[in-house]
C-alpha cells in the first residue's frame, strides 16, 4: 500500500467518524431537549419517529424529494430553536391541525409570555429575491456552480408569507383569538442570500432566535400561556390519513390557483389580471387593487 493510498483511507475513516460523531451528538441534544420540552413530544417529528424499527424500514421515510428537503431544513431550524430557555418559550415542531373540513401544517410554532411566533420554513439556497405581495419568489443557485456553463440556474416558489398567513389565520380561529399577538416569520437556511421586501420577516436560520429575543415586554400571563398550549394541544392531528389528506389538499390547492392564473383571474379574490408597468419592469396586478394587492412576474 502507497502512502497516498494509506493517507485517503485514513482521511476517509476520519470523514465516516466525524459524520457519525455529529449524528450521535444531534440524537442525544434532541432527546435532550425532548425531555425538558414536552411540546416536542406532540409534534409531528415525533410522532414520525415512533413508528417502531421494522415499520421504519418498511415504511418510506418520504413521499418525495420535496419532501425530504423540506423535513431536512425543518430540523436545522429546529436545532436553533432548542437555545430558547424551555421556562420561557414552549416550542412546538411540525404540527398538523385540523381546522373542520381542511388542514394546515405549521413548521414552527412558539408560545410565550412575550408573544406568539408562527415560523414558515424553506430550505433553498442560492440567493432568493421576491415582495410581500407577489405570489411566486425566484431562486437563483450559486453562480459558482454555473459559471463554467456560463448560466446560473433560476426556479421559482410560491411566496411563503401568504402560506405562514394562512397558517396564522387558522390557528388565530381555532386557538388564539384575534386579540393576541402573532409575529409571522420565514425562515431561509444561513448560507441563503436573501433579496426580499416586506412587511413580514424574511430571515435567515441564525437570526430567528435573536429576533424572537428581542421581543421583551410580558404581554401574556402565565395561565393564558399555559391555557394556549392545552388549546394547541386539542386541535393538532396525529393522524397519517390526515397528513396524506393534507398533501392531496395542498396539491388540489395549486391547481386551482394555476387554472385562475391561467385564465387570467386572481387567485386571492377572483379580480382581474391587468397588465401594469412599474419601476423594475411590466407586472400583473389585480384589477381590485388597493384592496388586493396580488402580483404576478410577467
């Protein structure tokens, strides 16, 4: 055996020994967490979890790629959010709720005395650009990648405020009122390069913990805290007919925003679709704005 030959095999076993060092350390910090946090134990990580050892290998993890992505980028912002103090903030993880006839699912959700904070997840990279009101954001991958094909490749994702509203609207009716106070955030993975306007944060993994801290007025007691979380605790499914339910429900849901877009209609009001020319070039707008201020790239 050569010495380069010994060097890469002894690099390689440093490489597998590293990965599963990490691996332990992030099943022990989460159990951790799990054990002073009981809210974890209700979310839908959890119950993904505990399907037992042979349903686990028999049962796909994933439907998709998507899937998978967006599970993965769940859990890193999950392990950021296991540094808010337990006595303080009670975190809950990839819920689903069942509000009458249809579903939501929320990436994060935490409860405290200082507010309510509904976090949307999104695991892309690259450099992300979109507006509060537009309905699809554009993501362009690392030029590094591309250059030598002398292109950067650009995808598109519905815009991500509008799902955490919907999501915040169904847990205000079903849970919270309309009197308490909910901050929405997104949340794009640290490396992300993020070129958004609006109203709502737009951050990146690292700055959601110090964003949440920030917010130090008491503003809630603590039995309307603790009344918030058995509420929470009432409405979340832990059912997989629901969670498959969801995921038809949400592809339903596409469609039919498609088809209006097609054929020229809103999909937030049923409005017209009118061509408009603004200050970075020609959009589609709403016919019924102010009161809808949908967009649409043309």
């Amino acid at each position: 055996m050569t010495i380069l030959q010994y060097i890469g095999l002894v690099a390689l076993f440093v490489f597998l020994l590293y990965l599963t060092i990490k691996s332990i350390i992030e099943k022990v910090r989460r159990e951790c967490f799990r054990k002073i946090n009981r809210e974890a134990q209700f979310s839908g990580s959890a119950i993904k979890e505990e399907k037992g050892f042979w349903a686990s290998i028999i049962t796909p993890k994933y439907s998709s790629k998507a899937e998978a992505i967006g599970d993965n980028g769940e859990k890193r912002i999950s392990s950021f959010l296991a540094d808010l103090s337990c006595n303080d903030y009670h975190v809950f993880n990839d819920l689903l709720i069942r509000d009458g006839n249809y579903t939501t699912q929320v990436d994060h959700l935490i409860i405290s005395r200082y507010g309510v904070f509904v976090l949307e997840t999104k695991n892309f990279h690259g450099k992300v650009y979109g507006s509060g009101n537009s309905e699809f954001w554009k993501q362009y991958l690392p030029a590094w990648g591309y250059k030598r094909y002398g292109f950067t490749q650009q995808n598109q994702l519905r815009n991500p405020i509008w799902q955490n509203e919907g999501h915040i609207k169904s847990l205000r009716r079903l849970v919270f009122g309309y009197d308490t106070i909910i901050h929405g955030i997104v949340a794009f993975p640290s490396e992300t390069r993020i070129n958004v306007t609006a109203d709502q944060p737009v951050l990146n993994m690292q700055d959601v913990v110090p964003y949440i801290k920030q917010y130090r007025d008491v503003i809630l007691s603590i039995d309307q805290v603790n009344f918030y979380r058995r509420r929470l605790l009432e409405v979340i499914s832990t059912s997989g007919s629901d969670r498959k339910e969801h995921i038809d429900n949400v592809r339903r849901n596409k469609e039919r925003r498609d088809a209006a877009v097609t054929n020229g209609r809103c999909p937030k009001c049923g409005g017209k679709l009118v061509l408009r020319h603004g200050r970075y070039g020609s959009f589609y707008g709403c016919s019924n704005y102010p009161k809808c201020n949908y967009t649409l790239n043309s």
